[in-house]
C-alpha cells in the first residue's frame, strides 16, 4: 500500500521520521486485516468471495450463475402449463406448450454443461425469476379470461425470455472466456431457442389476440 511505504518528508529528525513510518506501517497493516475481515463477512452472505486470479473469480461466478438458472427453469416448467391453462387465444396456448417442451430440455442441457464442467448440478434460488413469475401470476388473477389477461400473460412472458436471453447470453461469453467451448455451444443452443420463444410468444401471439370480438362482447352485453 501507497501510504505504508511513503516517507515521512515533513518530520524534523530521523527518530521522529522512523517512528511515524512505523505508525504508518502498523496503520496500514491494521487496514489490511479490517478489509480481510470484511471480505469474509461479505462472503458469509452468500456473495462470491475475491479470489487469487480473476479466472477463478469468473468460473465461481459462471458455475452460481448456471445455479441460478437451473432454479429459474425448474420454476419456469411448473408455471407454464398454468399459464397456458389460463389463456384463451389458441397461438399462445401452442406457443407456451411448445416452450414448456423446449424449457423440459433446456434443464436437460444445463445438467449436460454441469457435467461438462465436473460440478454437481445445484438449483439455487433465482430471485429475480420468483420476482417474475409472481407478477404473471397476479396479472392472471387480477383480470378476467379473455384478451386481456392473454395480453397481460405474454407481457409476463416478455419479462421472463429476456431475463433468459440475457443470462444465456451472459453464461456463453463466461463459458468461452473460461475455455469451456463445448458448454459454450450447449448454452447458445439455449439462448437461440428463447430468442426464438420471445417472438413466438410475444410477436405472433399477440397478433392473433382478437380485441375485436371482446369489444363486440361487451358492446352486447351493454
Ligand atoms: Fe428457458
Ligand atoms: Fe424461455
């Protein structure tokens, strides 16, 4: 450290001199030991620890992030047949059955790049995936079946692929920095297939929506 090694410039004699590096130099080791014991408190949270070589911070870092999504599919695969079950046009209804397949392998591909890896796959709880499906979850309680409420469930899916597409993005670039090529191509077979999930869903799905017949409906019933 800078302050450890300066000089002391502006002291007056060589003893006065000695003892303020001396201070300086018991200062600075004091600093060092509080940063050590705040990285070790920090790490008992949960958050991942400082390591030697940032390649080692990377790949403990990759294997917590694939964690996270192996929990954020798991979760993803019980909540779509509900949200299938719960809307009325007959293109979102296919294209979250068909994702819900697509999802059943994309967990299967992520127990493939465990393995690759030679770690055991672990789910850990996704935050931000609970936070997600708990909002597509009140849409779908707070409105009626109908338009709206398919309107308001691929709103919801919206939200959940591009969570996907950022993370699988994420895990790629990790995958090939950290030299694991194979798992690199695994995870971008992933991250096409909910580039493609969010179009369906979202592009073609909503176009097939018809808003026209819920006014008529309510034009009848007024
Ligand atoms: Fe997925
Ligand atoms: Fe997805």
């Amino acid at each position: 450290m800078a302050t450890a090694t300066k000089p002391a410039a502006k002291s007056t004699t060589k003893a006065t001199a000695s003892k303020s590096t001396a201070t300086k130099t018991t200062a600075a080791k004091a600093t060092a030991a509080k940063t050590a014991t705040t990285s070790k408190t920090t790490s008992s949270r949960g958050i991942v620890k400082a390591k030697a070589t940032a390649a080692e911070g990377l790949q403990e870092l990759f294997v917590d992030s694939l964690k996270d999504i192996y929990w954020a599919e798991k979760a993803l695969v019980k909540a779509l047949p509900k949200m299938a079950k719960n809307a009325t046009t007959q293109g979102l209804i296919d294209g979250i059955n068909n994702h819900t397949t697509e999802t059943e392998e994309q967990i299967a591909r992520l127990e493939q790049v465990f393995a690759l890896i030679g770690k055991k796959a672990v789910a850990k709880k996704c935050e931000a995936m609970d936070g997600l499906l708990k909002e597509g979850q009140d849409i779908m309680e707070s409105t009626e079946p109908g338009p709206v409420r398919d309107a308001g469930i691929i709103a919801a899916s919206q939200k959940i692929e591009h969570y996907e597409i950022a993370t699988y993005g994420t895990l790629c670039a990790f995958a090939k920095t950290l030299g694991y090529n194979e798992a690199a191509d695994i995870l971008h077979i992933t991250l096409e297939e909910e580039k493609q999930a969010d179009i369906t869903l979202t592009e073609a799905a909503y176009n097939t929506i018809n808003f026209d017949a819920a006014e008529a409906d309510e034009n009848e019933v007024a």
